[in-house]
C-alpha cells in the first residue's frame, strides 16, 4: 500500500471517528421541506460538523425554488446518497447549481459521497456558468467527491475560484475518488487562479487529483489555470472537444495566457478507443510540467493529428516514464519542451498525415531511455529536427517512413547511446528519405553515436546523411549489418566535418546506386579518423567498396588498426579517395595509415583495396599496412594511384603486400599509364640507317611505379601509338607536308598488347637527309609521358657494297648485290657490286671473303699461329727447369744435412717436383688437340697441389707446436711465456738415435739427476726449471716411416680426386673441343677443360688463404723454422700473381688466345720461380758455407740467450712434450 493510500484511509478514519462525535446528521428526502430549503438547511446547521443523508433515490434539482444553493462552508459537509446511488436530476435545466464559499481560516472540507449528478443543462450555453462553484481566498478547503457520477450534463460542472500562493496542507483542493464521468459534453472541472504571482507554490495550492475514475464519451473535462492535476489509475474513453472556442484541449487545455502553468501528473491510467474528430488535441498547455507514468494510449487519435500540444517561449517539462503507445496519433507537437522518455514502447503506428510520429515540438530538448518503437509506418520522421536529442537503450524495429528521414536533426546537438534498429524501411524519394539526418546547418553542432546497432534495414536514398557547414560527428563501438541503399549507407557532404569513428563493425551492407560513390561517403574540408574498426562483405555498384572520398577541398584522413575483408566495387574494392578539382592541401595535414589489413577485396577495374587519385596528397606515415589477397579486373590489384606526388610513390612501397593478383597475375601496385619508354637500344642520335632499312622499335608503357603495365585483361590495347617522319631543317615551321614529302614508312601504326607496342616491321624509305621521329598516342583522353629523347634519324644514301635504285616517286632505296650460288655469301664471304646505281648484274658481281676464310671459295679457315707463344715459353722456361733439376741432384746429394734432414728431406722434394711439373705444364699451354689441353691441366695442377699441399702440411701438421700448452698438459711447471715451434721432421730424425742412446744407459743411472742436469742447463738461459718427465715415456721407432706414408697417401687420395673430376667432367661434356673466330682474322681451339680450370684455380685460391691464416701465429713465436716463414711469403706471392691471375685472365681474354697465354705465362712463372727462390736458397746457401748442420742457420729463436741450448736439450723436451701431444691424438 502507497503513502497516498494510506493518507486516504487515514483521512476516512479521521472522518468517521470525527462524524460520530461532533457531527450533526440530517435526513434530506425528495419533495420535503429540507429538500426545497436546502440551502438553509446547510447554512443554519454547521455549527458542527453536518452530515446530509439523501436516502432517496431519485431527487429533482429543478423543483428547488432557488437557482442556486449557495453554501458558506463553516465546517466540514457531508452529501451522502445511498449505497447504490443517489441522482440528483437537474431535468435539463440549469437550477439548483451549488455555490460553495470557504472563509474560514481553518481547513473546511465538502464531501460528496454517492451522489448521480445528471442532465444539467444551459440552453443559453453560458461558459461561465458550473453546476458547482467553489470560492476560497486561501487553501483552506477540500472538497471530495467519493463513488460519485457524472453523466449526461449539457454544462460545465466544477469551477474553482481560488486566491491562494501557498499551499499549507496535504489535502487536495478537490479530489474525485471512484468516480465515473460518462456522456457529459462540457467541461469537469475549471479552475481561476486570482493570485498574481506565478509561481510553483502558487501553482501547487490548488491541487486536483482524479482516482480511480472512469471517463467515457465526454468532451473537454478540463480547463486549468496556475493549478496541478493527478491522474491515478483512471480510465479514459471517446474524449472529444467541448463546445467552447476558448476550449483548445479534448482532456483539458491551460488557458491562452502564457502565466497559465500548470502541472499535470497522469499514472498508472489508460487512454482507449479515443477519436478526435476535431483539430484539437487530447492536452494543449501554454507551459506545463507534465509527467505521464505506467500509463498507455491505445487507439487514440485526433485530427489535430498529435495528443498533447505545449506550445510557448518558455521550457516545459514533459516527462513519460513506463508508458505504451499503441495504434495511436503522435503523442507530442509544441515548441521549447524538455522531454524525458524512459521504459516506453510506441509500437503498432501508422499515419495518414506526414507529421512526426512522436513528437513535433521544435527548440526542445528530448531525453529517451530504455525506450522501444515499433511497428510504425510514417510518412514523416519520428521527431521534429529542430530540438536536441539524447537517447539511451532505444530499439526501433519494423519502422516504415515513406518520405523523410526516420531520426531528423537540425541546428543542434544529437547524443546516441546504446539505439538498437532492424527493418528500418526507408521508401521515399531518394533524395529525401533516409534513416538518420544530421543538419548541422549554419551552426555548429556535433552527432555522437556510441553502441548504434543497426541491420536488416533499406532505403532508397542514403541511410544516413551528414550535411551542414560544420559538424563534429562521433560514431563508436557500432554494428551496421545487412543495410543496402539507394546510395551510400553513411554520407557525409558537410562543408566542414571532424569525423572520428573508432570499433565499428560494418558488414554485409550494399550501395545500390551506381551513380553514388562508397558505402561510407566523405568529402569537402574533411578530417576524418577510423580506428579499430572491421569492414566486411561489403558492396558498392559504384566505387569505393567500403570508403569513398571525393570532392575534396582539404583532408586530414588517419586510417590506424582496421581490417577490410571481401569488400567489392567497380573501382576501389575496400578504400576510394578521388578528387577531380586537383586543390592543394594545407601541408600541416595528412594521411597516416598504420596498421591496417586489406584482404580479399576485388574491384572489377581498378584498385582491388585501394584506388587512390589525389595529386597533391601528402603521406605522412604508412606503417606495418598489409595489402593481400586482393583481386581487381583490370590493374592494381593491391593499390592502384592516379595523379599521385612522389611523397606517395615512396609511401606505398611501405606496405606489405602479398599475393594481389589480376587474372592470377601479381600485381600488387599499379597506377594509370604515366610514360612510355624506348625499348630499342639506340647507340648514338641521331641515328644511322640506309634508305629502305628495317627501323624496329619497341615502346613499353609504364605506371607511376615505374612498373610495365602487364594488361593481361587488353584494357589499354586500343591506345594507339602512331610514328611519323619530319624533316627536322623545316621542324620549326611544324608545316603538315614535311610529314609526307620524300618519305615513305611502312609498319608505323601499333597498339599495346599487355603494356607493350613492337614496330618490328618498321621499314623507313626516304631521300638522304636527317630527319625526327615523331610519336603520337591515340584513343586515350589522359596524358602519357615519352620518356625517351627525340628521335633523330640520318637517312644516308646506300652502303659501299649496296646498289642505289629509286622507285617511281623518285625516293632512293637499296639493293644487295647477287653473286653466283658458288659463294657462300652471309657465311664465310660477301658479294660486292660491280656497279653502284641502277644494275645489279649476277655475273659482273664480286665474291669476297670474309676475314678468317680464305681459298677459292673462302672454304678454308685461319687458324692462331703460335710461333711468337714458342719462343717465350722456351726462353722462359728451359732455364728454369733445369735450375730446378739440379736443385733436386743437390738436395738428393746433401740430404743428410739438418738443414734438409730436419726440415724435411721428403717434403723439400715434393715441392721441388711440384715446381717442375708446373713448369712441364708450360709446354703444352698452346694445345691444338684434346689431348694437349688435358695434359696441359694435369701436370698444371698435379704440380700446384703437390706444392699446396706440403705448404699445408707442414703448416697444420705439428710443425707450429706450443711446448708451453703442451708443457703444461703434463709437467708441473712451464718453461714461462716463451712458445718453441719445432719440426716435426728434426724429432723423427733425432729422436730415434737419442732414444738408443737412452736405452743402452745404465738402467740403474738415477734419473733425477739426468732431469737435474737438463734443468740446469735450461735455467740458466730461462731461470725456470723443468720436470723431465720419467723414461717410460715412449716414442714409436718407425714414426719417421709412417709420417712419410702418410704425406703419400694424403697426396695420392687428392690426385685420385682430381683425376675423378677430370673423368667426370671428360665425359659429360660432348663438345671436348671447337673452333671459335676470335675477332683478329684468326680461329682458335677452345678446350672444355678451361671451365674446370677455372674451378681448381678458385679451390687452390681458397688453399693458399687457408694457408696463410694457419701459419700467420709463426711470426709471434719465440722460436720456429725459417721455412716456415718462406712458405708464408710464398703463399703471399702465389695469392698475389698465383691462381688469380689464370681466374683474371679467364674473364678478360675469352677468345684472345694468344694474350692469355702471354699474360699466364709471364705472372704465372714469375709467382713459381719467386716461390723456389724462396724455399731452396737458404738450403744451398748454407750447405755451400758448410752450416748445414748448425741449428742457427735453419730454426730461428727471437730471445738471443736460447740459442745457446744445445740439440739434446731440444730432443729432450720435445720428446717428453711430443708424449703429452700425441696423447692428445696429435701426429706429425
């Protein structure tokens, strides 16, 4: 139970109790004398309360003697009829009306209980007359009207004249409680507010509230003037308008004055079944505060075409909370109102008049919540456009307008949060309807739009429309699904726009229009901001399949964190930006597209994602975009660009594309035709050709991108390029006939096949003289750039060996001689004329052969003469040999001294071999035959590695030995920082003997004292002492014989290798030999083997660097063997004019035989001969001293003082480390 409830029951008690009391109760029947003097009745008996029981049923008004009963209320009056009613029958006339005077200071109340008011009627129709009047000069008073009825009254029935400014009481005024209002045809209930200030108290002094009442069939029940009004759980049927001018509502109406406020609260009611059939409204208000809760209006119309008008220059508020409008008239038109709207539903709606299907009050403010629409066919929009909106959770579902937009705003702001639509039907004319617009007009307004979810919706002009000079639109975290228009679903043609969309997901919707551009359409001075938002499944029958921008006076656009997928269009699959007035933008605004995905989209020209024309745009940034899987009919199927500046051009290469194809053919980034560029190759300009001559010329065409245009569609093949002939002297004249005279050209004319144009059969027939090539395009309205420089052709006359002929216009052409079939002309000789002009005799012509052919019929070829190549390889080579022979008998001869036994007698042999079959190779370097050259590469790279090969040995092979890591592997302390490079060979030839030695000692001998001695004579050069290790230590007797074993079959394995290759490669090459024309009026013989040649020379190269790396750490050491460092220097100088040199020659001299072997021969036997210098001097040089035994002269300490350790010292301790190295798998 609610407070008001309770307030009643209260106030029934508090009656009751009273009544019983202190009341005085008299008896009132039809026809008695009480009844007739009614009025002194009640006047002379209020000296307590007065209790009036009219128990009849039935009382006639018209027999009381007085016209009106007036009533001075001293104290509380009660009129109480039956239990079932009793009438009070004023028989169609206007007497016994009751006048009811409050004067008292304290609250009075009148309550009138059962009572059947009926038939009161004025003939004369006297607004101002009531069937009761109230008069009070403060709020003191009350009046109840409890189970009463009213019915079939002719005549107004309650006025209320009050002078009040504050109410002081909780009591209404006047309240009807269970009452029913059935055919009366004036007005319920007026009221005159005498006080002069207006204001909230004035206006809540006089409060009327209606409860629990039925209305049916009455006509203007209410005339309200600075008063309040509730409604509460009452019923309303078949309202119409009263019979007063002054009467402007069917329910009640405010009066004329803009002063009249009042304040109306209407819930938990229900409006029904109500047909106005005037031009008057349910409720019309100058100003009211009105609130209208848990109530529905069904079926309620008017003629007036809305039910409530508030019309006036001053805010009312109107507010619906819970209420349901159903198969109804349009609820609201006025002006200047605050409307709040919350959990409504409008629904089942159509209308016949094009007027707002719910509100038409302008400069107002409306706030909707929670509020649903449904079902409604207007010819109109929703709401007047010139107020501001903000709604909130609103559903709008199977909504027709056949004329203008659904949601209409102008001049003002417009908030949208959370509005839900489906089966939006716009059916208009296309430049009228739509679902949303938003004129921001001459004023600055702003849209936002956050949580908007619309789908399944149609209109045949643009769904929603942005228009206006300047707007700020927000549109975020929104759905538009499955909407196809007449045009684009968003468009916006404001002059000036700041558009931000962010999270919106835009999918399945359909541009039907092929005349309107995009699905989204901007243009004009436009920022524009999309981020996170996804667009899929999208179409447009004109360009743009998502996004089209044009007529662009200025742009700022930032497309960040969108993905485009399966959009289409003709141009433009998922993006369009065109702009054909060519303006230039303000530079401090961009473009920026960062991470965005274009995938999937097709566009049936140009622009599979994006279609770009805009010369004077200015890409700030373009990062981490990825273009894929994007298709376009014709070219761009990633990117296509027109007119773009070279900003751009350097920007679109940052995206990342893969896969965009036209015709399964990539092509991730095009642009329309830019230029066309010169294929032919043309050595000098002007250009010389013989009259006659074939003047092919290949033209490709190329995009901005500097791409081909692979035309694989043949979109561009009816461009046409046209090449005529102007003689330049008289270019500057630009006279038409020098394009004609003295010329003739056949196969100038041709079109581009997939980008490229091939005059192949461009033939150029003219007098001597020089002339320009001019080249013309033809079938393309656009601009395409030459990019070559002008053609200039010098026309001469004939060739020496051409005949000059001339045709029937004069015009010089040529003729080859003919010779006799004998000659073997274009072969191996030509025909020279015998005349020059005018005859080409067979017989008289001569057969002349060309160079490298002679005999009688230039059969023969001459072949390379190598007499000059004999002479210097054997002035060069012969000596060498046999240095390098007698070097061999020396070595042989002395090697048992230790200059060449511990450095290696066996090894100084294979070098010096090696060396000589280098030398050998020399002498068949001027092959002839197959043979010849494989013997040549044979003994050339047997003898090379042979050399390689020992250098490698000795350098990898432990003759570079650390005795201080090996030292210490095994013995307590080391010998300092010094690092002793030994030989391995100088171990294998002393070890053994010292080895002997030791063994045949006392084996009783202490060996302390044998390591004592030696730790003597070593710390007096090292002051460190040395721990020999004990004579256990074992050292193989027979390592000499497997050191040398193992060089031989280290060596034999490689030569197995080589001759493998050369097998190998012997064999699958058919063409062993050939004869090539080397250019010098010579042949020469050109040998497969040169190939591999040039293989080996790479791999002994790589050796040599090999080489040099390993052995480099021999001239950081304390102490090595010289020879090491002569390999080193060697190595150095074969790097130098070695191997290199045969690779160098390979490339230079293809067929100049006679200087490649001049060039090899001469670098090659200066690199070997350097290199036995070097390896064999010091051995002759201190053999021929007699110091080829001292150890100085051929192992080299940097540290002076160790020179003075003896040889057994050395052996010593390179036999107990050699332990310790072989241990460590270690060989020599």
């Amino acid at each position: 139970m609610n407070k008001n409830h309770l307030y009643y029951l209260y106030l029934f008690l508090f009656l009751l109790i009273n009544g019983l009391i202190y009341s005085k109760e008299i008896k009132i029947h039809n026809k008695d004398n009480n009844f007739y003097n009614l009025q002194n009745v009640i006047n002379n008996n209020q000296n307590e309360e007065l209790r009036l029981y009219f128990e009849d049923d039935y009382y006639n008004l018209s027999e009381i003697p007085n016209f009106s009963i007036s009533i001075s209320v001293q104290s509380n009056i009660y009129f109480i009829g039956n239990t079932n009613g009793t009438t009070f029958d004023y028989n169609y006339l206007k007497k016994g009306s009751f006048t009811f005077n409050f004067s008292n200071n304290k609250l009075e109340i009148v309550t009138i209980e059962n009572i059947i008011f009926t038939n009161y009627y004025d003939a004369e129709k006297q607004e101002s007359l009531y069937m009761i009047d109230l008069v009070s000069n403060s709020d003191k008073y009350s009046m109840l009207f409890n189970n009463c009825i009213f019915q079939n009254n002719y005549q107004n029935i309650l006025s209320l004249h009050i002078t009040s400014n504050k109410k002081t009481h909780e009591n209404p005024s006047v309240l009807f409680n269970n009452s029913k209002f059935i055919n009366n045809r004036e007005k319920l209930i007026m009221t005159n507010h005498n006080y002069d200030v207006n204001n909230i108290d004035t206006i809540k002094s006089i409060l009327i509230q209606i409860k629990d009442c039925y209305f049916e069939n009455n006509r203007g029940l209410f005339h309200l003037l600075s008063s309040s009004i509730i409604f509460e759980n009452c019923y309303f049927t078949k309202i119409e308008k009263n019979s007063y001018d002054t009467s402007r509502g069917a329910l009640f109406h405010s009066g004329w004055s803009s002063e009249n406020f009042i304040i109306v609260d209407i819930k938990d009611c229900i409006f029904e079944n109500i047909n106005i059939n005037s031009n008057t409204p349910l409720i019309h208000s100058e100003q009211i505060m009105l609130t209208i809760n848990n109530t529905t209006f069904s079926n309620c119309y008017s003629d007036y075409g809305y039910l409530i008008d508030v019309n006036k220059h001053r805010y009312s508020d109107i507010v619906l909370k819970n209420i349901k409008v159903i198969n109804s008239s349009s609820m609201f038109t006025g002006s200047y109102c605050r409307f709040t709207i919350e959990d409504s539903i409008f629904s089942n709606m159509s209308f016949k008049k094009s007027v707002p299907a719910i509100s038409n009050s302008k400069y107002s403010i409306y706030t909707i919540k929670n509020t649903e629409f449904n079902n409604i066919y207007v010819g109109n929009s929703l709401f007047n456009e010139e107020s501001t909106f903000i709604f909130s959770n609103v559903k709008l579902n199977n909504i027709t307008t056949n004329s203008k937009p659904l949601l209409y705003f102008t001049h003002y702001n417009v908030e949208i949060n959370q509005l839900e639509a489906s089966n939006i039907l716009c059916i208009g004319e296309p430049s009228v309807t739509s679902f949303i617009l938003f004129n921001s007009d001459e004023l600055y307004s702003y849209l936002y739009i956050n949580n908007l979810n619309i789908k399944n919706s149609k209109s045949n002009g643009s769904f929603i429309k942005l228009i206006g000079i300047s707007n700020n639109i927000t549109i975020e975290n929104s759905n538009i699904e499955k909407i196809e228009s007449y045009g684009p679903i968003i468009s916006n043609t404001s002059n000036m726009s700041k558009i931000n969309i962010s999270n919106l997901k835009f999918n399945n919707n359909i541009n039907s229009n092929k005349l309107s551009c995009g699905c989204l359409n901007f243009g004009n001075d436009l920022y524009l901001s999309l981020l996170n938002s996804s667009f899929n499944n999208n179409y447009s029958k004109s360009n743009g399949g998502v996004i089209c921008i044009n007529n662009i006076i200025n742009m700022e656009l930032k497309l960040i964190s969108n993905e485009f997928n399966k959009n289409s269009a003709i141009n433009g699959g998922a993006l369009y930006i065109y702009n054909e007035n060519n303006i230039d933008m303000n530079e401090n605004r961009a473009i920026k597209f960062e991470n965005n995905i274009f995938k999937e989209n097709y566009a049936e020209y140009f622009g599979g994602a994006i279609y770009l024309n805009f010369s004077k745009i200015n890409i700030i940034d373009a990062i981490n975009n990825e273009i894929t899987l994007n298709k376009a009919g014709v070219m761009g199927a990633g990117i296509y660009t027109s007119h773009f500046s070279c900003k751009f051009l350097n920007n679109v290469r940052n995206f990342i594309f893969t896969n965009n194809t036209i015709s399964s053919y990539v092509n991730d980034y095009s642009s329309k035709p830019s230029y066309i560029s010169l294929d032919s190759k043309l050595s000098k300009n002007p250009i010389s050709i013989v009259t006659g001559d074939y003047f092919p010329l290949s033209f490709t065409m190329y995009d901005e991108y500097d791409n081909k245009i692979n035309d694989v569609t043949n979109y561009y093949s009816d461009i046409i390029l046209k090449v005529s002939l102007k003689l330049k002297k008289i270019e500057i004249n630009d006279d038409e006939d020098s394009y004609i005279h003295n010329t003739k050209i056949i196969g100038n004319v041709g079109s581009f096949i997939n980008g490229k144009c091939d005059l192949t059969s461009f033939q150029i027939y003219a007098n001597p003289d020089t002339y320009i090539l001019k080249i013309a395009i033809e079938n393309y309205n656009d601009d395409i750039k030459l990019n070559f420089d002008q053609i200039e052709i010098q026309v001469n006359s004939c060739n020496s060996n051409q005949i000059k002929m001339y045709n029937t216009d004069l015009i010089l052409y040529c003729e080859n001689p003919s010779c006799k079939s004998s000659c073997p002309v274009g072969k191996s000789a030509y025909c020279k004329p015998y005349y020059e002009s005018n005859i080409n005799d067979i017989n008289q012509n001569i057969c002349l052969c060309f160079s490298g052919y002679y005999g009688t019929n230039c059969q023969n070829k001459i072949l390379i003469d190598y007499r000059y190549a004999f002479k210097l390889i054997y002035i060069s080579t012969i000596p060498i040999l046999s240095l390098i022979v007698i070097y061999i008998i020396f070595i042989i001869t002395f090697r048992n001294q230790g200059i060449i036994k511990d450095t290696g007698f066996f090894k100084i042999l294979f070098l010096s071999f090696g060396i000589l079959l280098y030398f050998i190779s020399n002498f068949l370097i001027t092959y002839t035959n197959y043979l010849g050259c494989l013997l040549n590469y044979i003994f050339k790279h047997m003898g090379i590695s042979l050399i390689l090969y020992t250098f490698y040995f000795y350098i990898s092979q432990s003759y570079i030995v650390d005795i201080k890591k090996r030292y210490q592997y095994k013995l307590n302390k080391n010998i300092g920082e010094n690092n002793i490079f030994l030989s391995s060979s100088f171990i294998e030839d002393v070890s053994i003997p010292i080895k002997s030695k030791i063994e045949n000692e006392n084996e009783n001998e202490n060996d302390e004292n044998r390591k004592e001695s030696l730790n003597s004579k070593f710390s007096n050069e090292s002051n460190e002492s040395i721990d020999i290790p004990d004579k256990n230590a074992s050292i193989k007797k027979n390592y000499k014989q497997n050191s040398l074993k193992e060089i031989i079959e280290n060596i034999s394995i490689y030569y197995f290798i080589l001759f493998i290759m050369i097998i190998i490669y012997h064999f699958n090459n058919t063409n062993r030999m050939k004869l090539v024309f080397s250019g010098k009026n010579y042949w020469l013989y050109k040998c497969n083997m040169e190939n591999l040649d040039l293989i080996l020379n790479l791999f002994d190269l790589i050796i040599l660097i090999i080489i040099i790396l390993k052995g480099k750490d021999v001239f950081f050491c304390d102490c090595f063997f010289s020879i090491l460092k002569y390999i080193i220097y060697s190595s150095l100088i074969c790097i130098a004019i070695g191997p290199i040199i045969n690779i160098i020659s390979y490339f230079i001299f293809d067929n100049q035989r006679y200087e490649k072997i001049t060039f090899d021969i001469i670098l090659n036997s200066i690199c070997y001969f350097l290199m036995f210098i070097f390896l064999s001097w010091d051995k002759v040089y201190y053999i021929l001293k007699k110091k080829g035994n001292e150890l100085n002269s051929y192992f080299k300490f940097k540290d002076k003082k160790n020179q003075n350790i003896n040889n057994e010292s050395f052996i010593l301790i390179y036999r107990d480390t050699f332990v310790c190295h072989k241990d460590k798998n270690t060989k020599n």
